[in-house]
C-alpha cells in the first residue's frame, strides 16, 4: 500500500507543479502537501545514502544564513522565499532517500501527462493571445496581440519553458530505454514537449534543450567527434561572420557594467545592468548577502544602473550570491562541477541501466548554466525546487547503483 502510495505522489509532483496556486488552499498549494506526505515515508521508509548529511548540513547552512541575513535588514525580507528553499531541501532528501529507477520513471511519466494537459492550452494561448488570469499578473488583460507566448498555469512563459525542457530531459531518457510501442509514445510526447518550448519563445531553455542534447552525446564516442565537429564550426561562425556580434555584444558589456550606460530596454542590456547590479550587491555584502528578496527590494531604488523596472535578477547564481553570500553560491558551484565530473565517470565505467541514467544526469547537468538564467528568480518557484530535487536523485541513484555493485563484486570474489 505504502509503495503505491509513493508512486502516485511522485508522478503527481510534476502535476502539482504545473496547477501552482490553482490548486491551492491559501499558501497550502497541492505541492506543498505532495511534499510533506513524501517526506513521512521517505522518514518512515526510506533509505539513507552516502552523502545525505553534506545534503542536510548545507541545506541547514544555507537555512541560517538567510535568517541572519534576513534579520540584519531594515526592511521585512521575502521569509516565504526561505520556506520555498526548506521545501525544496526537504523534497531532494525525500526522492532521494526513496531513490530508484522506478521512481525516476514515475516521476517522467508524471510530467508526460503533465505536459500533455498543459498542450491544449498553450495553443489556446498562442493563438488567440488570451491566457489564464494569473499569467503575468492579469497585464496581459486588455491588451489584445502583445503576449502571445504561453504560459499555461504558470505565471510566465519562462517558467513553463524550463518546466518544459526538464521535462524533455527526462523523457528523452524513457524513450531510450523502453522499447517497442511505448519508446514511440515517448518520441510523440518529446516532439511535443520540443514544439512547446518553441511556442515559449525562452531562447535560453531552448539553448538548454541543445546542450543537454550535447552534454549525452559527449558520452559517446561518435557523439564526442560530433560535438567536436560542431564546435570548430561554431568557432569558425564567430571569428567570421559572427565576428561583429560579438564585438557588438562585448561593447554592451563595457558600456553597461563599466559605463552604466542605459542602452535601452531590450532583454540583452538590462539583463546587463541587473548583472552590474548584482554584482555590486556582491561587493558590497560578500559574506551574508542581503537577506531574502534584498536584490528585488533593493533594485527598486537603483540610481546607477537602468534597470528598466526590473526587480529580479534573471541569474540564478547572482541571484544566491547577492541575497545569500558568495560562500552559498560558491558551495553550488563546487556541487555542480563535481556532480558534472563525477556523472562523466560514471558514463566512461558502467553500462546498462546505469549509463543511461548516468547519461541524463551528464545531460541535465551540462545545461545547469544556462538553465539558471533562464527565469527571473531562482529561490523561490516550485519547479526550480523540483529541478534541483531531480539533480540530487540522479546523482543518488547514480551512486547507489555503484555501491550495490561494489557490494555484489565484493560477495563474488569472498
């Protein structure tokens, strides 16, 4: 009963994710409940694996830095921001400690059905211009033909683009390792998946979708000779007829972050100037940052750069550093590039159901980066929590699949 209980509630994660507020009483969304009903039986249940308390330390740490923060500040701080980050902790060390490949699969059939609710209403949107009430606020409201991006039951388009292109991550995966009938229903979704990340318009997510597609081909060695190919490509494009972009681009650079120059209100310069903007914070509180919500609170009053409005950072890492101290952000840079080597091993040593799940943990990492900046906010939104939820049960289920067989050698050879 407790095993069905469990796969239910990871396949509706995604679900829940998806209807946000929709699906809620007050601040008790149907997320919020998915999570703690997990957390019970990941207690009672579950399994504890090598690295949970680095997991729960950090989690911990990251926890009282932005109290303290929070507590240093003249103004009232986001708490809420900091019950989402609990809420995200508490999900990875639950999956994780219900770690398998069975819950990874149920978690992809999940967001499937997922993204095929989400599909009749994006094309709604897409064609009519006309969304639900929550998107953007309402702004879109009276204002026929200016938003014909979807968002579904998100507030914006980048939000349902990256919910989007995880979800493309992980049936990409599915498809691989299934065979017959089911690989092919897989393939349709994923085109699906793809057709609406395009309609999202987020070049960022799509530019995701292509580097996860590069990350699991540099598992591969044909995929590396590819890749390889593709790169000397890329280079020559830039150095010849992409040589004036990008002298065009490092201009903008220059002018904003050295300048402060107000080069308008296109997404290119004023994701500069919330750059500059960030790193001043930066500069100014290194240790603590400056507190939960301090970047939007604070970027209301800005004299220096042009933020045209904007209140959040659009960077994920300056979003951590600025609001929680460079040694936060420091400690997820470190996770990420060990992670990413750590995946790549487990890629070049291992073979079946191992390398496949080691290649979308490879593919899902490779587009953190990018990933990051592809929504305004990075604290905060349920399906970062998810993604960052996703990350750690790769990882652990990666490295239980190692200990498992290390365990079985050992038998064999006593």
């Amino acid at each position: 009963m407790t095993r069905i209980l469990t796969r239910v509630l990871v396949a509706l994660l995604p679900l829940t994710v998806l209807f946000g507020t929709y699906a809620a009483v007050g601040p008790l969304t149907s997320f919020r409940v998915g999570v703690a009903a997990l957390a019970v039986i990941a207690l009672i249940k579950g399994t504890s694996w090598p690295r949970q308390w680095p997991l729960i330390i950090f989690g911990l740490a990251w926890v009282v830095v932005g109290v303290v923060s929070g507590l240093m500040v003249s103004w009232t701080p986001a708490w809420g921001d900091l019950a989402n980050l609990v809420i995200g902790f508490v999900l990875a060390w639950a999956l994780s400690r219900l770690r398998s490949e069975g819950v990874l699969g149920d978690l992809t059939c999940g967001w499937e059905v997922a993204i095929l609710i989400s599909l009749p209403i994006a094309v709604w949107e897409h064609h009519t211009t006309r969304h639900l009430s929550q998107f953007i606020d309402g702004q879109w409201q009276g204002r026929p033909l200016v938003y014909p991006l979807p968002g579904t039951f998100f507030p914006n388009p980048n939000y349902y683009a990256l919910f989007l292109v995880l979800g493309l991550g992980l049936i990409a995966w599915h498809a691989v390792v299934k065979g017959g009938w089911q690989r092919w229903c897989h393939v349709v979704v994923a085109l699906a998946s793809f057709y609406l990340l395009w309609l999202t318009g987020s070049k960022l997510c799509l530019m995701g979708a292509v580097l996860m597609a590069i990350g699991a081909a540099l598992t591969w060695k044909y995929g590396r000779i590819v890749v390889g190919a593709g790169a000397v490509a890329a280079v020559v494009l830039v150095l010849g007829p992409g040589r004036a972009t990008l002298l065009s681009a490092w201009n903008d650079v220059i002018a904003v972050l050295v300048q402060h120059a107000n080069l308008g209100s296109r997404s290119w310069p004023v994701r500069l100037s919330l750059l500059g903007f960030g790193l001043h914070l930066i500069a100014t509180h290194p240790l603590v940052g400056v507190g939960p919500g301090g970047f939007a609170h604070l970027s209301r009053d800005s004299t220096v750069y042009s933020l045209h409005h904007k209140t959040n950072p659009h960077n994920g890492l300056i979003h951590v550093a600025s609001d929680y101290g460079v040694l936060v952000a420091a400690v997820l840079v470190v996770a990420w590039a060990w992670g990413i080597v750590r995946a790549f091993q487990r890629c070049a040593h291992r073979s079946g159901q191992t390398r496949h799940i080691a290649r979308l943990y490879t593919a899902m990492m490779f587009a953190v980066p990018v990933l990051m900046m592809a929504n305004s906010v990075f604290v905060g939104p349920n399906v970062v929590a998810l993604w960052m939820a996703v990350l750690v049960l790769l990882d652990t289920v990666v490295g239980s699949r190692d200990t498992v067989m290390a365990r079985r050698a050992a038998r064999e050879e006593a």
